[in-house]
C-alpha cells in the first residue's frame, strides 16, 4: 500500500555518460525540504535501504538513495546470506574513491533540479560498506550533516587504492556522527578511537557513539540487528538533520 504521507520513484540520475539507478523517496505534501543521500551497504539498493529512505523522508526530508555498484552491476540487490556478502564484497572491490564521489555529486546535482528540495546544504547517512563511502563524501563542499554507520577500513584503506580516506579528514566541510558497534570485528576500538582522534586535531564538530552491538546492528534484516542500538543511534541521527539542515 503507497504511504499517505510520503511519495517514491525509481529515478535514473545522469553522470556523463553513466545513468544511475536511484530510489527516491520524499514527502506528500507541497512545499520545499532539505535533501539527504542514503548509501548502501554492499548488498545493494535493497528493501532496508529503501525502507530507510522511505523513513528518512517520513522525517521531512527528500531522500535519495544512488546505486553505487551501478558501474559494476546495474540493479543489483541482494539479501544478507554468505554467498550475498561474497558478491557484494567481489563489488565493493571494484570500486574507486573517485567514482564514488562523482556518483554522490551527481546525485546531489540531480537534487538541486527537484523544486521540492532546498538547495542551502545536504545531509548524508551510509552504512557498512557506505558508512565508509559517506566518510569520503562528507568531503564534498554541499554535504553538512554525515551519518556513518559502521563503515570498516577508514582509517586503512580507501576505495580503489591510495592513502586511507581518514587522511580526507580536515577536508570534510561539516558536521559528522559516527556510529560504532563494541562486538564488531572489522573495525577494532583502536581504528575507532583513531577516526575520534583525527575528527577532534582537525577540529570537524563531531560526535562518536558506541554501542554494545555487532556490525550492522541498525539493519532490522540482519542477524547482528540490535533493536536498543538501532533505536538510540536513529534519535541521534533525526536531531543531527535537524540540527544542521532545518536550523531554527
């Protein structure tokens, strides 16, 4: 059933010659709303990726979520099984840090099209594999508010090759939360405690939070999903847009 409050679209979103596939979510009612870009885990744009954007829009907001494998497999989605992360993993690895903030500015070029969204500054939020890419498009001058969940390798790698993405950190342009699980093995406390540390020398306003909860503890489609965690670390994700993209 459509939801009253909220409308959705598959949209395809030009970048040169590349047409990304996107799912756009935004509300019902008249009227113009800062705009958000939701990135992907690995596994695609899939039902939770499209139910976060739908619940991001529900907020008050135009939310848009860019197939960032679009390069690699066009409309892949997949579910969360072994062979899932094999194949989601196989993608990620061909993937550039390059591409993929000419792919977030493209989506964020598209936005500035839409007579419903504000064109005064833009709101982030990625998970997993897009928690990390959400860190490197934090960089870009038009994103005020980034929402990183549990994005492994920022402070050892960085798509594609080169020096890791944590040493982008004095280019990042606003106000970024990170949002980290205790239990998850792909991101030991001391890459954590190392992101928090180059966020306070480079003086980017910034917030850590630490949950006793394994990766992907917000994804409700997960084994590793973690209702307290999820719930807590959304409040703090509605007053970080609110704060930075609907200031009073």
């Amino acid at each position: 059933m459509p939801n009253p409050e909220i409308r959705t679209a598959n949209v395809t979103v030009p970048n040169g010659d590349l047409q990304i596939a996107t799912y756009l979510a935004q509300p019902a009612a008249a009227g113009q709303f800062p705009a958000v870009i939701v990135i992907q885990e690995i596994f695609g744009v899939n039902s939770h990726i499209r139910d976060v954007t739908e619940r991001i829009a529900k907020e008050g907001y135009v939310a848009i979520a860019p197939a960032i494998y679009q390069r690699q497999a066009p409309g892949f989605e997949t579910g969360y099984a072994p062979e899932d992360i094999k194949i989601g993993r196989q993608y990620k690895e061909q993937t550039t840090a390059s591409q993929l903030l000419s792919d977030i500015q493209a989506a964020i070029d598209y936005l500035k099209t839409l007579p419903s969204v504000k064109k005064q500054g833009f709101g982030c939020i990625g998970f997993c594999f897009g928690g990390h890419v959400a860190y490197l498009a934090a960089t870009l001058p038009e994103i005020k508010a980034t929402a990183s969940f549990y994005g492994a390798g920022i402070a050892t790698l960085t798509p594609g090759g080169g020096t890791p993405t944590i040493a982008r950190t004095a280019d990042i342009q606003g106000t970024l939360y990170g949002f980290y699980g205790t239990q998850d093995a792909s991101i030991p406390k001391e890459q954590v405690d190392q992101i928090a540390a180059e966020l306070q020398k480079h003086r980017i306003p910034h917030r850590i939070f630490r949950y006793n909860a394994d990766h992907g503890f917000f994804c409700d489609h997960r084994g590793s999903y973690n209702a307290t965690a999820a719930a807590e670390s959304w409040v703090q994700v509605k007053q970080l847009f609110q704060q930075e993209l609907q200031p009073a």
